[in-house]
C-alpha cells in the first residue's frame, strides 16, 4: 500500500514541477515580448487522442489485474478505473466542445 501512496506522490509532485517550469517559460517569453496569447490555443483532437490514450490504458490496467499477483489486484483495479475515467472524460469533453464550436 505504501508502494502506491509514494508513486501517487511522486507523479503529482512531477506534475507540479511541470506546471512551474511551464509558468516560468511563458513569464520569460512575455518579458522578452516573445509570447503571443493566440499560439498557444490548444486543438480539440488532442483532447481526443489524450482521452483514447487514457481510456485504452485504464483497460489495459484492468485486464492486467486479473493476471496479477493478488497483493496488486485491487491497486490495479483501481487504477484502471480511475483512467477509464479520465479518458471517457476528455472524449465528452472534446464532443462537448465540438459542439459548442461549430454551434458558433
């Protein structure tokens, strides 16, 4: 249990660190007069492919549970919920802002 309370902090500690260097760039690029705001507008089909991605590893996650030593059963079961989940979340997502964009 220890084992994956570690790698949940381990994977949100990278994600922050992400986010920070990702804020530092942008603050860099807009005090050089480098950054334009209408660039980094992000295209719908990557929430698309992202939430395919999510949806097929979170299957794989489960159908790999049932393979796994029982100690890691629940752990992965949980996992491959939790991603399904985010995956079927980006897909209605990105249904939801197609519609909205072509309604405009």
């Amino acid at each position: 249990m220890t084992g994956w309370v570690l790698i949940l902090i381990a994977a949100m500690i990278s994600y922050i660190l992400l986010a920070y260097l990702e804020h530092k760039k942008k603050i860099d690029m807009i005090d050089r007069g480098l950054w334009k705001p209408e660039e980094r507008k992000e295209k719908p089909e990557h929430r698309l492919i992202s939430g395919i991605f999510f949806l097929l590893l979170g299957v794989a996650l489960l159908i790999c549970s049932y393979s796994a030593e029982p100690d890691l059963t629940g752990g992965l079961k949980i996992s491959g919920m939790l991603t399904i989940a985010a995956g079927i979340t980006l897909v209605a997502a990105y249904i939801i802002g197609k519609k909205s964009h072509t309604a405009v």
